[in-house]
C-alpha cells in the first residue's frame, strides 16, 4: 500500500496545481480582485510548500487543509451555479454561472479526500504510538 502522505502530497500539488491554472485561464478569480495572477502566484507557493509538508508525513497539514479545501469545493460547485460566496464579508451575490468551475470542484473534493485519509491515517498511527509510549 503506498504511502498516504506521499500519495496526498503529489494529489495535493498536482491537482493543485491544475485548479489553479484553470481559475487563472478560465477567469474565475471574484470581480473586484486586482492581480489576480499574483494572488495565484503566491497560492501556488503555498500548496508547493504544504505539499512537501505532508510528503515529509506532517499529517497535521493534511488536517488542516481539509477544512479549507472543503470550502473551496462548496465555493467552487456555487461558482458553476452562479452563486457567489464570500467568507470574509459574509456576501453571496449571483453572478454568470461558470460550467468549468465544476470541473474545480471535482478536482478539490479529490484532494479532499486524499488530504482526509492521509490526516486520519496519520492521526491514527500517533495515537497508537502515543499509547505504546505511554503504558
């Protein structure tokens, strides 16, 4: 069975990369975002360097990024509806529906899924360490 923490690493920063490539060519960076090729620029840094984290078996990134992640799906599936959300100003506005933003989507609950089996997994192993070491 391979590794699950490589095995979400490469998921992570290669369908990481992909989602990010098509928001950037498919132009589904929120009106109002001034350089949106920077912000995604610095995104793609961030999930490079989360993905070496969780290649390394830091299971704790992995937790931590479902929960982001999850969120990026239901913005993602919204998106393709033509519903748009914001955490931060707590907004939702309806905008053009963007079919390929369910192609995101899918892609994100993939990682999801990997990130979700790779923290479990690692969350699993501490645990029966930690009891080992303590009896």
């Amino acid at each position: 069975m391979p590794d699950p923490h490589k095995t979400a690493a490469l998921i992570y920063g290669g369908l990481g990369a992909v989602v990010i490539v098509i928001t950037l060519l498919a132009g589904l960076v929120p009106q109002g975002r001034t350089n949106a090729a920077v912000e995604l620029g610095i995104g793609m840094v961030f999930v490079i360097i989360c993905a070496v984290l969780i290649y390394r078996g830091l299971w704790v990134v992995s937790a931590l990024l479902v929960f982001s992640n999850t969120w990026r799906v239901i913005t993602y599936f919204n998106d393709g509806r033509g519903v748009h959300m914001e955490l931060l100003s707590m907004s939702i506005t309806q905008t053009q529906p963007q079919p390929v933003a369910f192609l995101n989507a899918f892609f994100m609950a993939i990682i999801t899924g990997f990130l979700a089996r790779s923290a479990l997994l690692g969350y699993q192993k501490w645990r029966i360490q930690r009891q080992e070491h303590t009896t």
